[in-house]
C-alpha cells in the first residue's frame, strides 16, 4: 500500500484540534514535531542515541503529520481538512500557519518513526504511563504502572491536559467512587481511576477507532471489571447519580454539556474538566456556575514543556512530566484543569 504524509504547520493551542481533524478524516497514525523535543536527550534501552536535526523542526509552532492511504479521493480529502483546518478560527483556536505540504512514504517508516519520541512518563504522584514496547522497572512499590498502545486513536497520555486530569483525579479518589469519562480516547483516564480506586468507571466515546482502542488497553492493564467503554454522544441517555465526572475535551464541547453533567452527578460530586486554553477558561467557568457548580480550583500548565519561565520543563531528563502551576498569574497562555463542586 501507498501512505501519502500531510503535514500541517499550525499553532501549539491547535494541536489537539488539528490532530482530531486529520483523525477524522481516516488518518491512522498521527507525529507531533514540536521544537522543544531538540532541548531534550532521548536514549533508548540499547543505549542508542537520537541525533535530531533543527531542520526537521520549525522555528516557532508545532508541525502534526498524519499518514493517509494513498486512493482516489485523496485530493477531495486534503481539501476536507484544509477547509477544517481554516474553520478553528471560528471557534477561536489560532491555528498558525495552518499550511499543509503531502509527501509519499513507505507504509513501514511512518508506523514506527513516532514510537521512538514515547518514552515513560511519571504524570503524578502515584502514576507513571509507559508504552507497551518500553521495559519499565516501576521505581516505587506504590507506584500505579499504565500501560497504553494508542493505536490508531490519538492520545499518548502525556499531553499537558491529560496530565492536570490524571492529577485531579488522584487527589479526588479516595476509593469506591463511580465515575463517567466523557471523550475517554485512548482509556486513560478511566484506567488512571480504576487504578487510583474507584469501585466503577464508564469510559464514553462517540468515535469507534477510540472505542476499540479504549477497550483493548482497559484488558491490557487489567481493570475491565471496573471499566466499561462504551460508543456515546456526550452523556446523551446516561444515568446517574455518579460521584465524578472527568472529561478531557475542547472547552466547546464541554460548555454544550454542563447541564447533563449537573444531572448525572450527586449533591457535592466533581466535575473534572480540562483540553481547555486559558483563553477559553471564563467561557468554560460561566457555564459550569450557571449549571449549578461551585469552581474549586483551577490547575495550569504551560503549552510548552520547555519554557522554564512558566516552571513547566522536565526537571528529570523528560521521564516526569512539568510540575502543576496554580498561580494563575504565573502563567501567560497555556493549558487549565477545572475542578467544579456540584451544588446540593
């Protein structure tokens, strides 16, 4: 088979967004080139080193590359998610440049070349992701392992929104909660709670790629008796009560939820929101206070793990992700983590 590889140039608050694009329009396998990777010294278990090269990389924004069949509509498809693409500023995501260049490739270069950038991660105190082709040796007796395969859905586990959300729920699980992960992707989050303590999780996604692949890593870290993945619209004909509901999505889709969540929690339960930029946070906010919630407490993290301004670079040669930031104040643009309170 023949892969044509689409490169998009756009902006780091885009990069979710534009990798959502190119994943619905049937990409299977999705590379994030981002500059900061050159500040960072990778060595695998064989002791090989990686020499990159700044030409491969921008000088500012992100470069996201995606691997599509080569077929008849391919151009009808390009022009899909040009048009996309071009469409983020009405949802005032700033998308950079937003060019897109094709190039052909051989199918074995693009399903390896990402794997090599994904190395073990601690994400919290109590939580390190690992990817499944990766020997990892856990450093503490209470340490929570995951293991996750994204496959063909995106989601690593180690984004900067992911983190905050792994983080709040391991400050939130005492043991025995229910919980709803809404957008669940690859697994995750659900598998970060079942392994926290909750006594139940429903995992929903309204895409099937993300379904399978959340099914398929719930098995893969042995918490299939607490988790059940689910294809769902959002919390469209959920049921509660529940004591938690975490959802790592775009703050437009999350303000278009916040009553369901309102009805599905009990008096007091949280409601752990985050894939929100700064600049949507008042937007996500008002809506949660309209809905009957209480904001607890806002989370932050820099959009870029290398900027040390922010307090967010590795500070252990990139195998524990930046620390949170909670002084709104000490940050310019980023990432924000919402914990909201159920009113009784």
């Amino acid at each position: 088979m023949k892969w044509s590889e689409i490169s998009i140039h756009t902006a780091e608050e885009a990069v979710e967004a534009v990798a959502n694009i190119l994943h619905e329009a049937g990409a299977t396998g999705v590379v994030i080139e981002d500059p900061e990777i050159l500040q960072r010294q990778w060595e695998d278990k064989f002791g090989e080193i990686y020499q990159l090269s700044e030409k491969d990389y921008p000088e500012e924004g992100v470069i996201v590359k995606a691997y599509l069949l080569v077929n008849s509509y391919l151009a009808e498809t390009v022009e899909q998610i040009k048009e996309a693409v071009n469409n983020l500023a009405l949802y005032d995501i700033e998308a950079g440049p937003g060019t897109i260049s094709l190039a052909e490739v051989r199918e074995e270069e693009w399903e390896t070349a990402w794997k090599k950038y994904y190395k073990p991660v601690e994400v919290s105190d109590r939580i390190t992701i690992t990817p499944t082709w990766e020997e990892y040796k856990p450093k503490r007796e209470d340490e929570l392992i995951i293991e996750l395969d994204p496959g063909m859905a995106f989601g690593t586990g180690t984004h900067p929104t992911t983190v905050l959300c792994i983080r709040a729920l391991d400050e939130a699980i005492k043991g025995g909660e229910t919980i709803i992960d809404v957008g669940c992707g690859t697994g995750v989050l659900a598998i970060a709670a079942a392994k926290l303590g909750a006594s139940s999780v429903q995992a929903l996604d309204l895409d099937e790629v993300a379904v399978h692949s959340a099914r398929i890593n719930v098995k893969l870290n042995h918490t299939a008796k607490q988790v059940n993945v689910d294809q769902n619209n959002l919390l469209d004909g959920i049921e509660g009560p529940v004591d938690i509901v975490v959802a790592n999505i775009l703050a437009e889709v999350i303000v278009r939820f916040v009553d369901d969540a309102a009805r599905v929690l009990k008096p007091g339960g949280r409601f752990i929101t985050s894939g929100i930029i700064t600049l949507k946070e008042e937007e996500v906010k008002q809506a949660m206070e309209s809905a009957g919630f209480r904001i607890v407490e806002s989370h932050y993290m820099h959009d870029m793990y290398d900027s040390e301004d922010d307090g967010a670079h590795y500070p252990s040669g990139d195998t524990v992700a930046p620390p949170t930031i909670l002084d709104r104040t000490a940050i310019t643009s980023g990432w924000v983590c919402i914990i909201a309170e159920k009113l009784a």
